[in-house]
C-alpha cells in the first residue's frame, strides 16, 4: 500500500476498466494517468479523479465520456487528452485553470 502511495505514472489502457473509483486513494500522488482505449463513463467517482489533486496529465482517449464532471477537483492539471469520448459537457474543465 506504501509503494502505490508513491506511484506518479500510471498506465491502464486497454483494460477494459468501466470506473477508476478508488484511485485518488491508492494513488494521491499520481501526475500522469494513461487510461485510453476503456469503457469509463464517468470522472466523478469521489474517490476517483476528483482526489487526485497533483494529476498534471491525463489521456482518456477512446472511452464512453459524455462529460468532464470531476475534474473541477484536479487544479494542477496542464494536459488532457480526451478524443474518441462522446462529450457534451465540457463544464468541468472550470477548476482547471493551468489547463494548456
């Protein structure tokens, strides 16, 4: 459990995962987040994206996002790659401010 607290790279492509609930807490250190090419449909999982508060990088290419819900809670984040999703809903981009 120590050595996930550490972890700053992740990389969960092609998983098949449908929820990254819990990562904020197994991972409060993460920086870069690879999870394309899933089946997420949603961000907003409390202890999901939403604690992750050091994310500077995150690619969710080739999901299910309808919306960006959740990343109001990820104030470091400069990069997000999110092609190939279905969003309508581009609201939570607001507490993003470092977003390039």
């Amino acid at each position: 459990e120590k050595f996930m607290a550490r972890i700053t790279h992740l990389r969960l492509s092609a998983k098949k995962l449908t929820s990254l609930a819990n990562l904020g807490t197994m991972c409060p250190a993460l920086a870069t987040l690879f999870a394309t090419d899933n089946r997420l449909t949603t961000l907003a999982e409390p202890t999901g994206i939403p604690q992750l508060r050091s994310l500077k990088a995150l690619y969710l290419q080739s999901n299910y996002l309808t919306s960006l819900d959740g990343l109001a809670g990820c104030p470091m984040l400069e990069k997000l790659y999110v092609d190939g999703n279905y969003l309508r809903d581009l609201s939570g981009l607001g507490g993003c401010p470092r977003l390039e």
